[in-house]
C-alpha cells in the first residue's frame, strides 16, 4: 500500500470501521484474520498495557522496572486519548482509550526477560529490548526502530500513539512484526512520543500467538521487511532477528462459568465461546475486584476500547490484551456480554447472552 493510500484511508471520516487493522495489515504485508464484529478507526491497532494496580488499601510492593514504565505506561498520552469515527450514514462517533502509570506488582518482578537482540536492513536498524510473555501467548516487548536518514512513519496516526510505517515506499520498511517459529503473531505498534525523534522511534509491540500450544514450544523472531522495485519486478524482501527461546511465562488463573473456561493473567483474557452458535460477538468485558472496583476492557455502547488487541483464535478462543494489566489476585469475576446469532432455515435470530466467570 502506497504511502497516498494509507493516508487516504485514514483521513477519511466515512471510512469503515475496521479500516485500522486493514491499513496496518496491508502495510504489513499480512491478510486479516479477525474477530467477528468490526472495530472503529484506530480500535485494535494503538497500543499499550499499561497498568495502575493498587486496591482498596492493599499495600504491596512493586517492580521499579523501565520495562514497565515503558511498556505499560502511557506513551506520552496522559490518562487516555479519544477520537471520533464517521459511519457510512454521517454519523460521528466518540471513543476512549484509557491508560496507567506503569506501575507492576513484585509478583511480576521475574517476567521481564531481557532480549537484546538487532536486525538491520534497508537504511533501519531494529534492536528488541525486553519482553513479558504469558501463558496465553500474550504480552509485550519493548524495541527501539532507527534509521539516521529518518523513519517514515504516519504522523497523524502517532499522535494518536499508533506506529504506522510505509513499507512499499522508497527508503521505507513496514511495521516490526513477530514470529512464533515459522507462525506469525497478530501484533499491535505503538510509538512513545516523549522519546522519539524523526530518525529515532522508542515503540511497544503487543503481540498474542494464534494457536499457544503449538506457538510457545519455538522460538521468536522479530522482523522488518521492505519492497525492492517495481511493477511485475517488485519483491519484498524480509530480515529477521536471530531466534529468541523464551523463558519463564506468566501464570494464568482459571475462572469458569458452567463449563465454560476463562484464562486470565496480568496481560490477557482468553475465553472460549464457540459453543454460543455461529458469530457470537461479544460487546462488554468487565473485570470486577474485590474492593468493588470494575475495569472496563471493552463496552462498544459506551465507546470504550481499553485494549490493544482483540482477535478471535481458529479454536473457538477469544484474546484480549487490555491497556492496564489486571491484578490477578484481586480479581472477583469477569462479566461477558454480547449476542450470539443462529440460523434456523432463512430466519436468523440474535440471542444476547451474559456469562459471569468467577
């Protein structure tokens, strides 16, 4: 996709509203593969974890990590950002991103595993920092892309904390992206506006595997790829960091509802629908504490997108990496609403369901 193209989708306030991840997967070279219902301009593609945990008086101590400050933080945007979409009949509108402070429990002080790995190709340098990983296939790793002539990215969707990159152009690459073996992972791109410059960008990648049983028994790789000429001759050419073998993986903690099993750690929620008929599409996920308190993850009525990655797995399983991690052990229930559709000849019935997983 041609840099006038990508800027095109993107201004376009008729634009439809899954248009973000298309963008991103086009420049990355990528088909989409996601969940049923679609999202608003930039919904799944702005990105952090970040993570404000204190509770209720609970005291404890806490990592102070620059991984954390850094990929769970909030990338210069202050507590939350918001931007308006158009729909196709006019329309606007309104969606909030809400961020933390960065601030981890010491419970996850062993989870940062240091990467330290480099790929250099088309003028850009990639150096892969430090990651967190969970036993879902979620979390997030910290890199740093250069290039002294200047990276090419999409200011617009930056100020919004989105890293967009022009791979088709001349001089450019498109947006790192990350390997489970020889499977890639879907993967989110932020930019942290505080550090960055024009020929320096500071960036998380939140990443969830498509399948974390076959996924987290290989390696990783990181990647950067780029197009070399043009019309039939074009080809894209892809380098790739040596492989990273993975360490210790964050616990998850199983909650059920009936049969019905849900995963969560500190990065992630994963739950498994598929017994709900076809398309079930989900429309608000609650986290409820012990203190009382409740963490939106996502509520499509009220415009809150509290994630960076939403996607739907082959299997049945549905992953969510939210943008403030979740404390675990203070965690009551979580709440999924939505509505499931099934099909009985030529009528089709839309059936809302809530699931409460404890």
């Amino acid at each position: 996709m041609k840099s006038n193209q990508i800027k095109q989708a993107f201004e376009s306030v008729q634009a439809d509203s899954d248009l973000a991840d298309r963008v991103l997967y086009a420049a990355a070279g990528e088909p989409l593969r996601r969940k049923g219902h679609a999202k608003p301009l930039y919904v799944a593609v702005i990105g952090c974890l970040a993570g404000v945990l204190a509770t209720g008086g609970v005291a404890y101590a806490v990592v102070n990590s620059s991984y954390f400050a850094s990929a769970w933080g909030n990338h210069g945007n202050g507590e939350s950002v918001t931007w308006t979409n158009g729909g196709s009949s006019g329309t606007k509108y309104t969606y909030t991103r809400e961020f933390g402070d960065g601030i981890a429990p010491q419970s996850l002080e062993g989870a940062v595993q240091k990467v330290n790995l480099s790929v250099e190709g088309n003028g850009y340098t990639l150096d892969i920092h430090e990651m967190a990983i969970d036993e879902n296939g979620c979390g997030a790793v910290t890199f740093t892309l250069s290039n002294p002539n200047g990276v090419n990215y999409y200011k617009p969707a930056a100020e919004l904390g989105e890293l967009v990159l022009y791979g088709e152009e001349e001089g450019g690459v498109s947006t790192p992206s990350m390997n489970f073996g020889e499977e890639w992972a879907d993967t989110r791109c932020t930019i942290d506006k505080d550090t960055s410059s024009d020929t320096v960008i500071n960036g998380t990648m939140y990443f969830a595997s498509w399948n974390r049983d076959r996924d987290l028994r290989h390696a990783v790789t990181w990647n950067i790829s780029w197009t070399e000429g043009k019309g039939g001759d074009a080809k894209v050419i892809e380098v790739s960091t040596q492989e990273f073998n993975v360490g210790a993986h964050v616990d998850t903690k199983e909650l059920r509802s009936d049969d019905s099993p849900l995963e969560i750690s500190p990065f992630s929620i994963q739950t498994h629908i598929d017994d709900l008929g076809y398309e079930a599409v989900d429309h608000k996920l609650t986290v409820s504490y012990k203190d009382g308190s409740e963490q939106i993850i996502e509520d499509d009525d009220a415009g809150a997108y509290n994630f960076y990655v939403s996607m739907g797995r082959n299997s049945g399983e549905n992953i969510w990496v939210p943008t403030k991690l979740i404390d675990v052990d203070q965690v009551v229930s979580v709440t999924l609403e939505g509505a499931r559709y099934t099909s009985t000849g030529e009528t089709e019935t839309k059936v809302p369901f809530t699931i409460v997983y404890s």
